[in-house]
C-alpha cells in the first residue's frame, strides 16, 4: 500500500461516475445549494475537509483509508 498525501481526487470521481451521481447529486449529499461547491472538492481547487470526506465514504461504502491510500503492489515489487 502506497501512501498518497492528498486525497485521490480522481477515484472520488471514479466512484461517483461509475454510481451514476451526478455534481449536482453529490453537492446535496454534502449540502452545498449548487454544483459548484461539489465541483472545486473535486477538481482540487479547495482542499477537501474531513466531515465532507466521510460523507463521500459513507455514500459510497469505501473506507476514508481506501480515498488515501491506493494498492500498488505490483510496484513494490519491481
């Protein structure tokens, strides 16, 4: 298991296409009145805070660890 820093932006977005959720859609579940909101999480452009990631984890029914850490073990054995 490989430790990223950051929240991986890119499989909460995976999760959230693959179950069909729209921005809209995820920006309620969060209680934001619009997309926006939901959008800048996202894309990066504000950092995530901790209340709002366990929602999405919860949602989805993935662990907060699995939004951090990614399984690359076929890197760690090269």
């Amino acid at each position: 298991m490989i430790i990223n820093k950051t929240v991986h932006l890119e499989k909460i977005k995976t999760l959230r296409k693959n179950a069909k959720v729209s921005l809209n859609e995820m920006a309620l579940i969060l209680g934001y009145e619009s997309p926006n909101g939901y959008y800048y999480l996202e894309s990066g452009r504000v950092k995530f805070p901790a209340d709002k990631l366990a929602i999405i984890a919860n949602h989805f029914n993935v662990t907060i660890d699995e939004l951090f850490f990614e399984n690359r073990f076929t890197e760690l054995v090269k």
